[in-house]
C-alpha cells in the first residue's frame, strides 16, 4: 500500500514525492525500507531529500516563468518515471521483486503526471485565467504529493485510499478537459489593434 502511495506522490510531483519519502527514510524509521534494495537508508535517502529538495525550488520558480514551463512540465513528466521507480522500489513488499515493483511505479507515475499535463495545459490556454490556469493544477498537485505520504506512512488505509481517491479524480478530470474545447488564447494588445485610417484633412 506504502508503494501505491508513493508511486502517486510521484506522478503528483516527482520532486515532492522524493524529498518527503528520501527524508523520512533518512531521517525517521518510520519507512520499513524493502530488504532486497540493499541501500543504507540514512546516508543515502537524506542525500535524496536534498537533491529533491533543490529540484523541487527550481521547478516552484521557473514552472512559473512563461518561458520555461512547458519545458518544466516536460522534465518533471521525466523525472516521474524515476521518481516512481525508486519510490515503489524503497518500500517493495517481501516477495515481490524489485524490478516489478520498479517498472509498476514507474508507469504509474507517468500516467498521473501524463493525466495532470493535460489538465493544466487546458487551464492554461483559457482566457478567463489569463494564460496561468495552470499553476493552480501544478500547487495543489504538489500539495497533494507533500501530504499522502507521511499520511500513508501513518494512517497506510488512509493513504491508500487517499490515492486511489486522487486517481479517480485526475483521471476524471482529464477526460473532462478532453472533451471540452479549450478557452479563447488570450491575444496581446498589438494583435488586437486595428489600423485606423488617418482622417481627411
């Protein structure tokens, strides 16, 4: 359950998911790390939840900029297949092998974040939210992702629960966009200028 939990912080926001699950693994015992893993928790998940940690400041700050979201968006669509794979890997339960538990998280990662992306750009093409319909998607994604894990890890029906609750939502949400028509692309001024002919002396 630990690994369903885990695996949709991922595809939520893999720098979130990370940072959380790497520090309370480094930093608590409250994680009951798989065996077959073979890594010391405590030296290698704080440094985990440190480079997570930077990620995820760089990704609050230039998924913002017009600029660089979309190519933000792209990498943390990336960065979910690892952050997925390694998430479903640290908590895999006894018996079953690491690298299935490895390949499920990893596809289930991206197909949230997959889902979350077509969500955000609908908001983001709308003219009632002036081109930043997506940032209130991405926060609350991330949010999400912050809050299921420890919750997961205290409360694992809870959380599960919790997951499966954010799946059917996203996923409902998805298909929702998909069959609306996006808003009207907000035009800049100079777009909507028109000539005006000079009057006759």
């Amino acid at each position: 359950m630990t690994s369903l939990v885990i695996g949709t912080a991922a595809g939520l926001n893999p720098y979130v998911a990370l940072l959380v699950a790497g520090a309370i693994a480094g930093w608590t015992n409250r994680l009951q790390l798989a065996a077959d893993l073979g890594v010391d928790g405590v030296g290698v998940w704080r440094l985990v939840a440190l480079f997570a940690g930077a990620a995820l400041a760089m990704d609050l700050t230039l998924g913002k900029v017009r600029r660089f979201a979309w190519l933000m968006r792209r990498m943390s669509e990336a960065s979910s297949t690892i952050a997925g794979a390694v998430g479903a890997s640290m908590v895999c339960p006894e018996g079953v092998p690491i690298w299935v538990a490895a390949i499920c998280g990893s596809a289930g990662s991206f197909a949230i974040a997959s889902l979350i992306s077509r969500i955000a750009s609908h908001g983001a093409r709308s003219a009632r939210w002036v081109r930043m319909g997506d940032i209130p998607v991405l926060m609350g994604s991330a949010t999400a992702g912050a809050i299921i894990i420890p919750l997961g890890v205290v409360l694992p029906t809870l959380g599960t629960g919790l997951s499966i609750g954010l799946w059917v939502t996203v996923a409902t949400g998805a298909f929702i966009v998909s069959r609306r028509k996006p808003g009207l692309e907000v035009q800049s001024v100079s777009k909507k200028a028109k000539t005006v002919p000079p009057t006759a002396a």
